[in-house]
C-alpha cells in the first residue's frame, strides 16, 4: 500500500494559539518557558491530529516560533555578527531580535529583510552571509522535535531546507555569490545528518524548491556536488523534496542525484508526471504531491485516481508516497466547526487535516479498500455539485468582460500631463509625505468591531467610534504636518477580507487562519463564483474624513492582483479572468471615489511581484494580464485625479518595466530594511514618476530616528529627482502602537522638511 504523508503543517493553530503567546511573550507578559510549552503543545496535537486523518508518517522541524528559513539560519550557525552578543546571553532574544528588531536602553538592533517565499503570501527572513562566512551546526531544535515525535510514538521524519536552496535566498552583505559559500556550509550539513542518523531517523526531508527555477551550469554543479557530499554522510535516506513548480529542464539533475526519493508537485504541474515517471530510477521512492497544499478545494478523484493509477502501473507500491503538492503551511488546519459556511460551499473545501484524510482515501481506494472507493465516488458527487451550482456563474458578469475595450486600461493622458494637472490641483511640496492607509487599531477599537459583529453593539454606537478614530486620525496627521492623508481604516479588519465582504462571488470562513509572517495571521478570502460589487465600498468613510480636513485625503483600495493572490481562488477559471472580474468591480469604486471629490487613490498591489511565475519563461504572460487588470482599475479617471500603488516586500530589479507599465502616478515601497538597496532597479531604469521608497519599517517595533530617516532620504536622492520623491513609512501601521507611530511619524515629518532645506539650497 503507498506510504500517506505531507510535506509539512501549519504551524499557528488552529485558533492562532501561537500568535497569542508570541505576542503575550513580546509584551512581557509571559515567560519564555510559557512560550515554549505552548509550542510544544501545539506540535503534539498537530501530530496527533495527522496521525488520526491517516498520515503514516509526520514531518519534523517544520514547526517554527517565527520562519523556517530563519530556523536554518540558526540551525547552521549563520547569525549575523550585530546579534552576537545578544545570541550568546539569550538566543531566544537574538531569534526575535533577528526577526523583529529590538529597541532598548541598551540593544538597539534592525530586523533581517524580510520577503516573499517564492509565488506566495508567506513571508520569510533573509539570511545575510559574506566572504569567509563559518557554519556549525546547532541541532538542540531539531534533534529535540525529533525525540519528541518519537517519543509520542510517531513515525518522524526531520525537515531541513537544503543547501543550495538556502544559500540562493540568503543575501550576502558584501556583494560575493553566495554559492560560493557551499563547501564551508556542507560540513555543518553533514553534521546535522550524522546528528538525525545517531537518533534513528530513517528519512530526512531535504527542501530544496530552487530546482524548480531556472538554473545555469554552476547552480547545476552545485547541486551535484552538494548532494554527492550529503550522500557520502551515511546519514537518513533523502527525501529531495520540490514544489511550486515542474522540474522540466532540471529533471535529469534532480533523479541523478544520490537521494532515494524524490517529491513533485503534481498539482501545479500535473504534466510532469510521465517524465518523472519515466525518469525515476528503478530503487528510488516518489512522493506523488496530488492533493494541493496551497489552495481549500477538495481534489477531483476521478483526476487524482488517474494521476495515481499511471503511477502504480510503473511504481511499486512500496516506493510509492502520496503526499500533498507542498507543506501545508498555506492552508487553514481544519473544517470543522465552520458552521457559518453554508453547506453546498462547505462540501467543496477541503483544510489541512481534510486533505490528510483525502490523502488517506486515495491511498487505500489504490490498494482495492471498497469503503475508501465509496467515500471516493461521494466526493466526486460532491465536487461535481460545484460545476452544476448557479451561485458560481454570473451572465451580467461575463458579458461585462467581453465588452472590455483596451481603451478601459488608458488614463485619459500620459503623465508629463498628468503631473501638471495634479501639481495645479493639489500643491503638495517637494517630497511630499503621507502614509500607506492604516493607523493603530486599538484594543478599544477591535472590541468595538468584535461587539458590533457578535450583534451586542447597534449600529449607531459602532459608527460613532469609526467617526471618532477618523477624526483622531486626521487630526494627529495635521497637527505633525503630514501633506496627504488617510483615514487610518478603523472600519477594516484586513486589507482584503473588508472588500471581499462587499463583494459578490466571496465568502469567508470564521477560522480560516493563515501565517503570512511570525505572528501575522490573515484569513484569507473564498472566490467561488464571478466576482461583482453591487454598491459602494469605501467611499462614505473617505467622503466623511475627507469633509473634516482642508488637505488631500488618498481613497484606499487593495488592488486586483493581491486581491486574488491573497484569496483562496476558485480552481474552475483562470485567474487571469477571475482577476479581470475583480478589476471591474473596482474601477466602479474608483470612479465613485473620485465623483465624491477623492483627488488621490491608492489602488495597493504587494502582491504583484509575488504572482511571478518561478521559471521566466512564464512571465510576460503573467505580467501582461497583471498590470493590464491593474490598469482596468485605475483606468478612465481625469488627468487631476492622482493614482498612487503600494508594494512591499518584494525584489523589483527584474520587473521594473512592469511597474512603470502599470502607469501609477506614484508608488510606494518597502526599502528600511534594505537600506534603500531595492532603489538600484531605479538606476538602471529611469522610473518616470513618483516614488516613496519607504524610510520607516513598520514591521518591527523600534523607532527609527530623524537623523536615521534623512540618510535614508539622501540615499534616495542619489537616484530619484526631488519633483519625484515621496516620503512614507513602508507599509500600513494597523499593527503598531499610537505612541511609537507618533514618534516615529514625527521624526519622518522632520526628516522631510531637512532634506526639502537641503533641496532648496542646492538649487
């Protein structure tokens, strides 16, 4: 029978239980032993719960207080010098230093740089490593989730993201290849198996989904040479686990290496399976990924049947594993108790532990087990119960999206005339400064929110508490003298789910958590059906901040492309017209802003860099139908009419035409962390319009200081014009406190008016 397992689970709980003790940890309202004995809970009742949906076998080492990527960093001893010392008197303080930052009388320290795990919403921390780096392995984690697993009478098997995979998402801080680095780290690579070997692991899960990206010669050579010195260890047998994409060209490399098994995602690349079939040397295991790690639909048997039934016709059931596509980091952990789904919607989801059980079936309907065929056919009516429903297709919607003109993706002019318009309409400084969209989101505020929703607060009482957050809002922006405005969003709970509930087409789960980043959870939204918004969304809160203010107030939206990234997508459309039907329903709202007198409108995109297909081959087409949806969205409004975007936390050296292409009068992104390095894009392209490169990284708790932010500024203006230069934090600061925003807000509003002294006497 074919061994059922899983690349990895999610690690927050199902009820976020890891973000509340993380957070009550930070806070220093619970102890570090508190913290860890949480984790430990959680790691057991994961297990537990795998084991009882029908994994044989469960992955260790995938549970991590903060990132895995970060885990491996410490993992191989990989810390940067600056948390040295804090690494040695406490190296839980160091791990969160290294993740967050940390402010004190005594620590001042930044955060790593954070971004985007390859095409998804999960955020990960990036290495930094340099010439003459040293590794060593520091296996107390590993080993000692290891020895739990064991001891709990699961059958473990430890997870270690490789090393040609870690040293290509590392940054090196002086400019070498990191690959380069390869023969000092493989010792403490080989350490770490003859570690797991010592305490009886059978398998080791080595991560490595860089082989689904395009490689040249030398990334070849390296993963040759690695895995042929991994081999040498007499450690676990090696599971080489990849996903997101195919292997394609990189498929004789990846069963040529001395591993014995290899995993493939069979879900997003479904039309690898004959090759790798065909490939796959005679004594090696596949772990089949049929079952999708990414996504909440439950699978289609009469496809998964088929996919499995080819293989068993060339592989021995004995090597033979069937495992979801990926970890299931990117899903929710379980259905039940989603009560509120009505239940035709519910029949066709599938969680992390209904996908365990999926798994289950398939493995045992291949094997001839009657009860698991039956329960096969029942899913199958039920999957086919999706296609049949009327919820799920709109005429009025479709036949909207066959009358696009490509006139509907124009601004009325081009932006040398634009900017003419909007410098006469607004007369806004030489860089001029404003934030992404939210403010602090109180205690209060998120009670208020909760009691409205739960029917104990009326309505009237709500709004009066959104009415007096805005007004505080505005009222703080002009007292520190920021140029353009927000209403600070105390009406909105997430950037996607507030719209994806006034529109038609979505649903919502009541606890469908996600991780997007240590304790940052999202839940994200359910497209079903063709998307459509039948009324206004946003444009009452933006009139009402709008009347108490003199100055530019920015409508915000969350664009079409992380609108559908950052939502479960319906598997039955391609996401480009699922995209479309999204930029539809917001350009109506863009229009309806700017009919109420909104001047700017902040149409927010972090997730277009994220959408990128992995092999480049894939991304024109991608990117084509990206920035045209965008486009749709922001399309059709007056000259005077300011369109800015925000994105954040992504590398832009390899998009930056698709950027200027989606014709934006300004953008905002994140750089603090990098210390403007994203801004080397913009000296090798000419971006014509305006930029606010960010200069206050919301994502940690520290503050930076006036003088921090005016070199970050004066970094900026060795590449961008000063008429072109925006000052902003990075991102949105619903999750900070009111007295660091204010400190730090200030010290932003300062470090503006020195460099715009500074511009003014240069000129």
């Amino acid at each position: 029978m074919p061994h059922v397992t899983y690349l990895g689970f999610p690690r927050i709980g199902r009820r976020r239980e890891l973000k509340r003790a993380l957070e009550s940890h930070w806070r220093g309202e619970s102890s570090a032993t508190e913290l860890l004995d949480t984790a430990r809970d959680l790691r057991h009742r994961h297990w537990a719960l795998a084991r009882e949906a029908g994994a044989d076998s469960v992955p260790v080492n995938d549970f991590s207080l903060y990132d895995h990527v970060l885990d491996t960093a410490v993992l191989l001893d990989a810390i940067p010098d600056r948390y040295r010392a804090l690494d040695a008197a406490d190296p839980l303080a160091a791990y969160f230093a290294m993740a967050r930052g940390v402010q004190t009388a005594s620590v001042d320290l930044p955060a790593l740089e954070m971004t985007k795990w390859f095409d998804t919403n999960y955020h990960y921390l990036v290495p930094e490593l340099s010439t003459g780096q040293r590794f060593a392995a520091r296996t107390d984690k590993l080993i000692g989730e290891f020895r739990e697993a064991t001891a709990a009478g699961h059958l473990g098997r430890p997870v270690v993201l490789g090393p040609i995979s870690f040293l290509r998402l590392a940054k090196t801080t002086d400019g070498s290849d990191a690959l380069a680095l390869l023969d000092a780290i493989l010792p403490a690579y080989v350490d770490v198996l003859t570690a797991l070997a010592a305490e009886g692991a059978a398998w080791v899960q080595i991560d490595e989904p860089c082989l689904a990206l395009d490689l040249d010669d030398t990334a070849r050579d390296a993963y040759r040479h690695a895995y042929a010195t991994l081999a040498a260890a007499n450690g676990p047998r090696i599971l080489l686990a990849t996903y997101f994409a195919a292997l394609d060209d990189n498929l004789p490399l990846a069963v040529s290496l001395p591993v014995a098994g290899l995993h493939v995602d069979l879900v997003r690349a479904p039309e690898q399976l004959e090759a790798v079939a065909q490939a796959l040397p005679t004594d090696r295991v596949l772990s089949a990924g049929v079952v999708d790690g990414r996504n909440i639909w439950l699978s289609d048997p009469g496809k998964v049947m088929g996919q499995l039934r080819a293989l068993s016709a060339r592989i021995a059931d004995d090597r033979l594993w069937v495992a979801t596509s990926c970890s299931l980091l990117h899903v929710p952990i379980d259905l039940t108790g989603e009560n509120d789904l009505r239940s035709s919607l519910r029949d066709w989801l599938s969680f992390a532990r209904q996908k365990i059980a999926e798994l289950r079936r398939y493995a045992d309907a291949l094997a001839g087990d009657p009860d698991a065929m039956n329960a096969l056919a029942r899913q199958s009516e039920r999957v086919a119960t999706r296609a049949k429903s009327s919820d799920v297709v709109r005429v009025d919607v479709r036949a909207r999206l066959r009358q696009l003109t490509p006139q509907a993706a124009q601004r009325r002019s081009g932006y040398s005339s634009r900017v003419v318009s909007q410098r006469e309409r607004f007369g806004l400084p030489e860089l001029p400064t404003t934030t992404i969209g939210s403010f602090p989101q109180t205690q209060e505020l998120r009670k208020a929110r909760s009691a409205y929703r739960a029917g104990k607060l009326d309505t009237a009482t709500y709004e009066a508490v959104l009415r007096d957050d805005i007004t505080r809002a505005v009222r703080f922006q002009e007292s520190i003298g920021i140029d353009v405005l927000v209403h600070g969003e105390p009406e909105r709970n997430d950037m996607v789910e507030y719209f994806g509930e006034q529109l038609d087409g979505y649903a919502f789960t009541a606890n469908g958590w996600v991780q997007s980043y240590g304790s940052r959870c999202v839940k994200p939204p359910v497209i079903y059906g063709d998307v459509a918004r039948p009324e206004p969304m946003t444009v009452r809160w933006s009139a009402y901040a709008q009347s108490l203010t003199q100055r530019p107030m920015k409508g915000m939206l969350t664009g079409p492309v992380t609108m559908l990234q950052w939502s479960f997508v319906r598997d039955d459309l391609p996401r480009e017209e699922v995209c479309r039907q999204i930029a539809l329903a917001l350009r109506d709202e863009v229009h309806d802003l700017e009919a109420a007198g909104i001047g700017i409108i902040q149409i927010d995109e972090p997730a277009l860099r994220e959408g990128l297909p992995l092999r480049r081959a894939e991304w024109a087409n991608y990117l084509g139908w990206a920035v045209h949806a965008f486009r749709i969205a922001a399309g059709g409004v007056s000259d005077a009419t300011q369109i800015h975007t925000h994105m954040c936390y992504s590398e832009f050296n390899d998009i930056i035409e698709s950027v200027a292409a989606m014709d934006a009068d300004v953008i905002s992104i994140e750089t603090s962390r990098s210390r403007m390095e994203l801004l080397d894009a913009f000296t090798r392209f000419r971006y014509p319009n305006g930029i606010g490169p960010g200069v206050y990284d919301i994502h940690s708790p520290r503050i930076p200081s006036e003088d921090e932010m005016a070199d970050l500024l004066t970094k900026a203006l060795a590449v961008l014009r000063p008429d072109q230069l925006w000052v902003n934090p990075d991102c949105g600061l619903k999750t900070r406190g009111w007295p660091e925003v204010e400190s730090a807000l200030k010290a932003m509003v300062s470090a503006a008016e020195r460099l715009r002294a500074r511009v003014r006497a240069a000129a």
